[in-house]
C-alpha cells in the first residue's frame, strides 16, 4: 500500500504484458482443446448415427461432450473472467498452476476416453486400472483449478481495504 493513502501501487493492479500473454495463452489452449473436442464428439455422434461404429460407444460420446468439450471450454474462460468479475483482480493467483491444470486436464482427459473406448471391445482390469489413474488426473486437475481460483479470491480480499473483500468504489 502508498503511504497514507491506502491505496495499493500501480504494480500490484496491473500485471505486465508478460503475465497477461500467459494468462492469454493458457485460456487459449483451454478453448482450443475444448474446440477439438467438441468436433471430435460431433463425428462420434455422427458415425453413431450412422451406424459406422460396430459398438456405440455412447458413453464415451458423452463424456468427450461435457468433459471435454464444456469442462475445458468453461475453464478457459473462468480463468479470463473469474479473476475480475469476483476478486476485482486482473490475474490469477499462480499461472504455473493453471498451466499445469491445462496439462493434467489433456492427459487425464486423453487416457480416460481412449480406455473408456478400449473398454468397449475386451474387458480387461488393465483397461479398468488404467481408467481410474486417467480419472485421477482428471480429479487432480479440478482440485488444482479450485485451489488457484480459491487464492485469487482470497489474494483478492486480503488487498482489500480492512480486508473485507474488493474494494467497492
């Protein structure tokens, strides 16, 4: 904080071009792989359709749907929006965090659909354990989101005047 004027320096408020190529960045790799997603469950849902899969694999349908397509989507964009619309930042507490929820994100993602998908044609307790270790990086990765919203809105308060939440003005 300025002396005697309770009001915090520029630095603090404005992140430098840098941390908001990053940020940028990140939230563009989220929408992205969100994108492909979305147009890897649209050909699923037409080859089911169609009937060009032997085995409807339904269930993997859906959940490249909401996981892949929703999931990644909204978090691309809470980590543009959230900071701003409810911590009165323009940054996120850790960057590296959310870049490495990105990563967890795609390889959690990645692992679960493929075995989801193998699951169909041989049933296998490898498929199965490989299942859950993809589901924990996915489980992981929303931790690391919730953690790293949870501090910038805590960072958010605690630069607050009397720590009260943001400043109202």
């Amino acid at each position: 904080m300025s002396a005697n004027t309770g009001i915090p320096p520029i630095s603090s408020i404005v992140p430098d071009r840098d941390e908001l190529k990053r940020i940028n960045t990140i939230c563009r790799r989220f929408i992205l792989a969100s994108f492909i997603f979305f147009l890897i469950s649209t050909i699923m849902g037409y080859l089911m359709l169609s009937r060009l899969i032997p085995s409807a694999p339904s269930f993997v349908h859906a959940h490249v749907g909401v996981y892949g397509w929703i999931t990644l989507l909204i978090f691309g964009v809470a980590y543009k929006l959230l900071p701003s619309a409810f911590a009165n930042k323009t940054r996120v507490h850790s960057l590296r965090m959310a870049e490495v929820h990105f990563w967890m994100a795609m390889v959690g993602l990645s692992g679960l659909f493929l075995f989801e998908y193998l699951s169909r044609f041989r049933v296998s307790s490898l498929y199965f354990h490989a299942g859950v270790i993809f589901g924990a990086f996915l489980l992981a990765s929303g931790v690391i989101f919730v953690v790293n919203m949870w501090k910038t809105f805590m960072q958010g308060q605690e630069n607050s005047p009397q720590g009260k939440g943001p400043a109202q003005t």
